[in-house]
C-alpha cells in the first residue's frame, strides 16, 4: 500500500533502455514512471537541497521541467504540502547547476524529486513523449457545476489520457452520434453533449432533465446490454455501468466486432484486491 514500486534492473543503462523502448501508454495501472538511483536517506532539515542536486548531476542535463512529487495515500498529503513548497527554491539550484534549463520545455527529459518520507527521496528523470504529462500522473481536472455527477471527470480524464490533444478536433468533434450505455443520471452524457454530439443514452433510470432540455440526447429506456443500435454512422460508445468486468469487457467487444461504434471508452469495475488478476483472465 505504499503507492509506488521499484523494479530493479541488472544493468546501469537497463533502467534507461526501458523507458525508451516500452511505451508508457501501454502499462495498465501506473500513473507514472522515470528511471531512479540510490534513494537519499536522511536530508538534513537546514539543506535538503545540495545532496539532491549532487545526486542528479551527471544524470540530467538541461531538463525541460521540475516535478517534486509523492505517492498518492493519504499519508503523503502532508508531505504534498511541503513538496510544492520546496519545488521554487529546488528549481532554482538546478537550474544554476545545469540540472534544469533556464525555461520550461516538453523536448527536455523531465526531472523527477520522489519524497517517501520528509528527508528521504529518490530522484531521477523521464522523457516527456513517453511519460504521463500530468503532475503525479494525475490530470486537475474542475467538475463542472451543471454536471448530473462526478462520474463525468472519468469519461473527461480519459479523453485527456486516451486521445492525443492534437486530435482532439477530428475524433470528438461536432455533430458526432454516440451512445451512453448505463448512462443514468448522465454524468458521461454530459461530457458527449459540451462536445455536441448526439447522444442516445440508454438506462432503465431517468436522465438529468437539463441534458434532456438541449436536445441532443435521446433516452431509451432499456437494458444496456440488451440494446443494438440502428444507426450505422455511431463514432462512440461509452459504458459506465456496474456489472462484472468480463461481463462488461464481452460487450464492448460485441460492439466492436460488429462495427456497431467507432471508437469506444469504458470503465471497467475491478475488484479492490484482484485487480491484476481479473484483467490478466
């Protein structure tokens, strides 16, 4: 439950080879990763910064940006406090050492400051086009205060995630046909009609009655499982619906097999301490 975890390479430069090679996008549950040294113990409270930046010379030159960050538990959200803190005089010493350069830029590795504990650290970097662009890997997201739920930050987070942002035009664009399965109270319905689509949202239980007031979205009251489409020109289908994940995972497939949709996202519920197993099936 620590929030992290550390593969050992056998060789110095594996470590490097690795976050090359094997892209980021295809790791199911890290929100992160860079390449690591030996983890600073014991920072002396007056000077946390000179051992830090002695520790990165040599690894990293000109980076391109700064990420001072902790796991995500709730024992780090103190340490959090102190990390963003300590980020602006950090930032500095770098950048006077080479570490860092003298602006921010995505075509220059990013240096990682991991805190585990206040005077305990591993640093390290990653390359910005095979990393998460977020702080922690977690996208900042505001929930808009017309949204029926929070469950539209999932369907917006994975758009952030998913789709590149250049493309963002081509593939989420006006006038689109989607469908909602499980869509009630219409939470990923939502995030479909801001990008105006037309949207048929499929649920047994009511929309939202300001989603059904713009007059993009149709509500079939049916069984999401159960419901084909008759129109041949759906670019997305969303799932967020509370069923097995294999159960849930055979309909998407369903979906696609028969060209009934484009593209879709679905959010699969796995079980709290099986989740590597169940998605291994």
């Amino acid at each position: 439950n620590a929030g992290y975890v550390i593969y050992e390479c056998y060789q110095p430069d594996d470590g490097d080879k690795l976050i090359r090679e094997l892209p980021f996008s295809s790791l199911i549950f890290a929100r992160q990763w860079f390449v690591v040294g030996e983890l600073l113990q014991h920072l002396p409270p007056e000077d946390r910064i000179t051992p830090i930046v002695g520790m990165l010379q040599g690894v990293v030159a000109k980076g391109g940006e700064l990420r001072v960050e902790v796991a995500d538990t709730n024992e780090s959200k103190e340490l959090l406090k102190f990390c963003r803190k300590f980020t602006v005089p950090l930032r500095a010493a770098l950048r006077d050492a080479g570490v860092l350069a003298n602006y921010e830029t995505p075509k220059r590795p990013v240096v990682h400051v991991f805190f585990i504990a206040p005077g305990c650290c591993y640093t390290g970097y990653s390359y910005s086009n095979n990393n998460s662009p977020f702080y922690m890997g977690i996208p900042r997201l505001k929930f808009p205060a017309d949204a029926p739920s929070r469950s539209t930050l999932k369907l917006e987070e994975a758009f952030h995630v998913f789709i590149p942002a250049d493309e963002w035009d081509e593939r989420l664009a006006n006038g689109m046909w989607a469908v909602d399965l499980g869509a009630c109270p219409g939470g990923w319905t939502y995030q479909l009609v801001k990008r105006n689509m037309w949207v048929y949202s499929v649920d047994n239980g009511p929309m939202a009655q300001s989603l059904m007031d713009t007059g993009q979205v149709t509500w079939l009251r049916e069984d999401g499982f159960k419901f084909r489409p008759t129109r041949s020109n759906i670019s997305w289908m969303v799932c967020d619906m509370v069923e097995k994940p294999a159960k849930v995972a055979a309909l998407m497939a369903q979906w696609l097999v028969n060209g009934w949709c484009r593209e879709t996202i679905f959010n699969l519920k796995l079980p709290m301490k099986k989740r590597y197993e169940e998605v291994s099936h």
